[in-house]
C-alpha cells in the first residue's frame, strides 16, 4: 500500500474506530469489554471531540471511506443510510443522500443517532447540530 491511501485509511479511522466502542459486540470486537462501554461516550474526531449519549442504533455514514471503515469495524448492522458513492460492501443500504449536495431533511428522515460526514462545505454539520443529532468528521490528513 502506499502512503497515501495509507494516511487516508489512518485518517478515517480516527473517528470511525472511535466508534468501534459503539459497534456491536462480539467475541473479540473493539466493544467487548467486562461491562461494555458506558454512555456517554466521547470521541474525538476532526470536528473536536463529540459526545455520544448511547449506543448508535442508526448511524447514516456521508463518506464511502466511513462506510467501508464502519462495516470493517463491525458496525454494519447498525448503518442504516450511506450516500450514494458509498458502493462498498455491496450489502450497505446504498441510498440517493449526495454527500457533496446534503440534505438535511432527507437524513433526519433516517432517525440518525450518529452521522459521519467527510467534510463541510454546505454546513450540513450545523444544521445537524439544529436537530441534536451527533456527527462525527472523520479527520483528513494532507497528503
């Protein structure tokens, strides 16, 4: 691998295996621990460090690279709404949400306890933070 996709990979995943204590768990996930994980959780992520109040149920990922981190993690089943690049794995719940033109209604459609975005350049996070949904930037690393 080179050390650019390498950096990208180490990049996402500082906030998605953040969310590795809030996946599900399992004999040997990042979650199993002698009582789990106990709520709230913070996370630290590129948009600082982000409160979650209990464990995601429904987790709307706006960033192929989270989605792919998500189900690598474990967390899969509780993804309900990628974005429309998100295109791996073939079973995440692929939907019409445009992560380079969001809309917000159409996410809170989803009843998102948790939101991964990749960036913001549309404000898509504050208007999230309107409806009391946490989001989680996965941090971005200069090449």
């Amino acid at each position: 691998m080179s050390r650019s996709p390498r950096r990208a990979l180490l990049a996402a995943a500082a906030c998605t295996l953040g969310v590795a204590v809030l996946s599900t768990s399992g004999p040997g996930s990042a979650a199993t621990a002698a009582s789990g994980p106990t709520y709230p959780v913070h996370v630290s992520a590129a948009n600082g460090t982000i409160t979650v109040p209990a464990r995601p149920t429904a987790i709307v990922s706006m960033s192929p690279t989270a989605t792919e981190m998500l189900y690598a993690i474990g967390a899969g089943s509780q993804v309900k709404a990628v974005d429309s690049y998100s295109d791996y794995p073939k079973n995440a719940p692929i939907t019409k949400l445009d992560a380079l033109t969001p809309n917000v209604e159409a996410i809170v459609a989803y009843q998102p306890d948790l939101v991964v975005v990749s960036g913001d350049t549309t404000g898509l996070t504050a208007q999230l933070a309107k409806f009391g949904i946490p989001f989680c930037r996965i941090r971005r690393r200069p090449v």
